[in-house]
C-alpha cells in the first residue's frame, strides 16, 4: 500500500488512499526549521491490523531523520510507537 506525503508552509501528512477516500492519516505541525510535531495519527477500520499506523509513523521518521528534523510526539499512538522502537531515539534529541 503507497503511503503518500503532502505538506505546505505550516503542517503535513503522511496519508493511505484507496479510490480517491483517505483511509489512514498521520499528521503533523511544523515547528520552527528544526521540529515537526505528530499530533495525529488515524486508520480507517478496514486497515486495522495491517500495521498502517506503524508505517506512518516509520514514513514520519524518516522524512525528519532526511530533513534533519527532531520529532515532538504528541499523538498517544505515535508516542507509543516511537518509546518502543530503539532504532527511533535518534529523531527525538
């Protein structure tokens, strides 16, 4: 499943479509240049248990690990997401 990006000055999201319906979303603020703020993440009944959310917010670490970005997680599940992956520490100094 493509997980796709949008942004603009202000906030962005790393999204999951099928026919045109946003069916999973993580989305996020910019903070300054150097930060960007996760205060979202949604996945539509019908992807439950496909690990979406998981992907999204792997797709949100890496875009600030390439935009040399650190991550402020105020979604609870992107929170969780993150304190449970090791390889993940890195975006939150």
């Amino acid at each position: 499943m493509e997980i796709k990006h949008e942004e603009n000055e202000r906030k962005g999201a790393f999204f999951v479509e099928r026919d045109g319906e946003r069916l999973a979303e993580m989305t996020y603020s910019k903070a300054g240049k150097s930060r960007i703020i996760i205060d979202h993440t949604e996945v539509d009944d019908s992807l439950r248990g496909e690990g979406i959310g998981k992907q999204l917010v792997e797709k949100g670490v890496n875009f600030a690990r390439e935009n040399e970005l650190t991550v402020l997680p105020l979604c609870p599940f992107a929170k969780a997401i993150i304190d449970k992956t090791p390889e993940y520490q890195d975006v939150l100094k």
